[in-house]
C-alpha cells in the first residue's frame, strides 16, 4: 500500500491579514496575561516553568510557522461542487458489495479538503451495542459509564467518537456487527487515517496514554495478542479482537470482507464453525466468530498478512480485567507516591483538560522503570471485561456475578477519579461511584496540611510541599487512609 505522504502536505497558504491579526491578538494576550494573571506568591519553581513556558510562546509567534498553524485548522464550512467518491451512485456503505480504488478516491476527496489534511494521523474511536434496552438491569447503566469513559478519553486525546447502535447488516449480530459499522465509518471519516474499534465493554484505565502510531507506520492492522501463541499455540486466546486499530486504506477494506466472510451472513457460516473448533482447541464455545476468523487468517496466510498486521503485546492496548483489576490499588499507591516525591511540582500542579497532554509528558520519566503490561506498575491503558456481559448480565459462569460487578466499579472509578481530578475531585473510594471529594491545593503533598487547618492545630500557614511531607511514604499512607483512595 502506498504510503500516506499525501496527508502530509502543505496546507493551504496563510493569509497575511490573518495572521497579522492573530499574532498581535496573541502578543496582546501576552502581556496582559503577564500583568495580571499570576499571582506574587506563585512557587519559584512553577514560575521558572511558566518563564520557560512564555519564551517558547513568543518566539512561536514570531516565527512564520506559527501563521501555517492557523490556516491549518479544519474547515468545516465549506464542501466544494467538484465531484468526489460521494457522488458516485455506485458507490455503497453496504457490506455486499466491495469498495475499490479507495485509496485514491481518499486521497482525492482530501486534496478537495486540504484544511484535513497534513497534521497528526487523526483516529475515529468506533463503538456500540444493541438496538433495545439490555436485559441486566444494571446492563444500561454501565454502558453509560463504559460510553463516558470512551467520550472522556477522547475529549482529552482529540479523538472522534461514534457510537453505534444498529445493525447495519441486520444477519451480523452481536460480535460480527462491528464490521458494518467499521466499514462505514472509514467512508464517513476520509479525513480519519484509523478507525479504532472498542468493544462497548472495555475501557480506558490509563487517561494519560497514547497510542504509539508511529510504531504502526507500516501497518494496517493493529490487535493485542502474542504472536508465537498464534503461531505455536493456535491457541483462541492469542489475540483478541475486542479492540483493534485499523488504517482508513484499501487493503483494510478488503481484509475486513475477507475477516467478516465466515460470518453469519455467509451461507458457510456454520461449516466455518465447525473449522474453527477442530483448529482452536481452547474455543469456549461454538460456531463461527470474529476472533476465530482472525486468527485463522493470520495462520493460513502468514506471507500475505504478516507484513500488515501488528500483534501488540508490549503494553496493555487491550488487557484481561481479571489480570488487571487487583494491581489498581498498588498502582495508584505508587502514582500518589511519585507525585509527593516530585521536587518540581509539576505533576501535581493544577491545569486545564486541554493541556493534559503537557501533563502527561512530564509523567513520562517517572514511568520509565514501571514497565508495562503484565507485572507492570503503570496504569493500564485499557482494561476489557470479557466475559462479564454488563447488558445481558449473562456473564461466563467461571466469573461469579459479583468478581464481574465490583471489578467494573473499581476500574471505572480508577479512570473517572482521573478525569474528574482536572474539575478538582476524586472519588473516595472506588467500590463508591457515588461519592466524591474535593482536591485540594498542592495534593496530595500538601492533604496533611489541609486537614490540619481544618482542625485549626496549625498556626501559620505553610506553602509548599517540603515541609508538608517529610517522609513521603508516611505521608502517603496517611492520605491513602483518610483519603480511602484504592
Ligand atoms: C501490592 O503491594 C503490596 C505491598 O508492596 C504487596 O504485598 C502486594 O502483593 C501487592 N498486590 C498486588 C496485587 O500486586
């Protein structure tokens, strides 16, 4: 497949005016902000920061690419007469008939549409579930909260969501649905370069990850798993096809009629069910599925996928909650543990959700030595409850309801606790989706000294973190008891 180098060009010229425009708005913006915004008793540290920050601020308006910046943005007004795939009466959302020439009708329909092009790889995050009400009665409310979690995610990382709730092929029921809906959104998104598939039962438990796109710059597909357990094992269990990246290309149209061909829709949909069982011993369960078909693909035709196809194992792109679940609370412990340790301040400094990005970098080489995935104590970047079936609450009967249940809280609350720290709380307890507390300034170094103040047994008010926590790890336990943060 050809390379993207299309998404890469200029965008269109700048206009003078405009720019001029923003640059002296931007320096205006400066100096006020430089006046009056910050208050005297800022820390020295933070002011080194935001010292730092400015001089960098400054000289991008100064620079000429700064001006390429703004003409970058989309422009979602104007859609031009000339004719693109749209217009093509033959051209079909539907999975029966196939789509070709994509790749130039994409590239086509951008060089139509140059304020999406160029820029980082944009990524439609495509979800869903069932048309009618679910039959656990708790099923609809935890889809609310897996939805949320995908939308809150998503808002911070500059992802689009879709959510999907109809069967666009009405045969391909359950786990098969996904692909109508994957089909059609990369003709609905021509500006995406993946569509990234999550099943409606799994979630973000790490809010501050990204995904490693360039790791997957010559691929097509991305799935977790573990390739010699395809290969040697041929094992069900080797990859899962729950959560997938999939590049918005011709070859991704074609594999997903291929992957979907063994589906119900197919009048060899049960003599495919029958292949799948004698191949993948450890299959719980009959008949034909995505997965199987998967992994069936990657071993018959090893020459044809193997180049395309990223079996990720390195980090959790997708992971096992039973695997997960119970590490939650060290992980945290640990998190808390660093940002009291931090001499700069940074990581608990206060900020907005828009630039949690920043945020997150600084995290970055506290993370180092945690590895990741299994064994790791990083926070996993998404945790799947395969097997608990929050909607139909049919949940396989190896998990008691109960394991299913709880551990859908804690790691829910985990990730909201995340989030909502950006809008100053954090939830108490994990196992309470209800109740909440406020952050206070400077935590969780400085808890102690709040809740000293509280109870008036401190006469001067102390600023900074030093002198709040001596010993971190004493204070960190503190805070974890009063806090009841797991
Ligand atoms: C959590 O940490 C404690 C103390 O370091 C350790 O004993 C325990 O095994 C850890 N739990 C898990 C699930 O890793």
């Amino acid at each position: 497949m050809a390379k993207h180098s299309f998404l890469r060009g200029r965008a269109s010229p700048c206009f003078t005016e405009a720019c001029l425009f923003f640059s002296g708005v931007f320096m205006a913006l400066l100096l006020v902000w430089s006046f009056s915004c910050f208050p005297s008793s800022i820390p020295s540290n933070l002011e080194a920061l935001v010292g730092v920050t400015r001089a960098a601020a400054g000289g991008l308006a100064e620079q000429e690419g700064h001006c390429g910046e703004a003409a970058r943005l989309p422009d979602f007004m104007n859609d031009p007469p000339d004719e693109t795939f749209y217009d093509d009466p033959e051209l079909s959302y539907s999975m029966d008939k196939p789509v070709n020439g994509w790749d130039e009708k994409r590239k086509e329909w951008l060089r139509r549409h140059p304020s999406f092009a160029g820029g980082p790889e944009r990524v439609v995050l495509v979800t869903g579930s069932q048309a009618t009400p679910c039959q656990n009665k708790m099923g609809d409310h935890l889809l609310l909260r897996f939805f949320k979690n995908k939308v809150d995610y998503c808002r911070i990382h500059r992802c689009d969501v879709y959510y999907s709730n109809v069967l666009l092929q009405p045969k391909m029921k359950s786990f098969w649905a996904k692909y109508p809906a994957v089909r059609a959104a990369m003709l609905a998104h021509p500006e995406a370069e993946w569509i990234w598939w999550v099943d409606s039962d799994a979630i973000f438990t790490d809010m501050d990850f990204t995904l490693p796109l360039d790791r997957y710059r010559s691929h097509n597909l991305v799935v977790h798993g573990w390739a010699h357990l395809v290969h040697e094992k041929k094992s069900w269990t080797s990859i899962n096809a729950g959560v997938f990246l999939i590049r918005n290309c011709q070859w991704s149209m074609d594999f997903i009629d291929k992957w979907a061909s063994t589906g119900p829709q197919s009048p060899d949909y049960e003599r495919w069910g029958e292949v799948y069982s004698s191949i993948f011993k450890d299959k719980l369960f009959p008949g034909s599925d995505d997965q199987s078909a998967l992994i069936y693909l990657i071993l018959k035709h090893r020459q044809l996928y193997e180049d395309k196809i990223y079996i990720e194992g390195e980090y959790y792109f997708q992971g096992y909650w039973l695997d997960i679940v119970p590490t939650l609370r060290n992980i945290s412990r640990k998190y808390m543990e660093i940002e009291i340790e931090d001499e700069t301040g940074i990581l608990s400094r206060r900020h907005a959700e828009k630039v949690a990005d920043f945020y997150s970098r600084q995290w970055e080489q506290h993370l180092r030595e945690a590895g990741n995935g299994r064994g790791s104590w990083r926070r996993p970047f998404m945790t799947h409850f395969t097997g608990c079936q929050p909607c139909s609450g049919d949940h396989n009967q190896i998990y008691s309801g109960e394991s299913c249940w709880t551990g859908m809280l804690r790691a829910l609350n985990f990730a909201d606790s995340q989030v909502l720290r950006n809008y100053g709380f954090i939830h108490r307890d994990l196992l309470d989706s209800e109740a909440v507390v406020g952050v206070p300034f400077g935590f969780p170094a400085t808890q102690r000294v709040v809740e000293s103040l509280m109870d008036s047994s401190l006469g001067t008010r102390q600023r900074g973190k030093r002198q709040a926590c001596l010993n971190p790890l004493a204070c960190t336990t503190e805070v974890l008891k009063k806090g009841r943060i797991q």
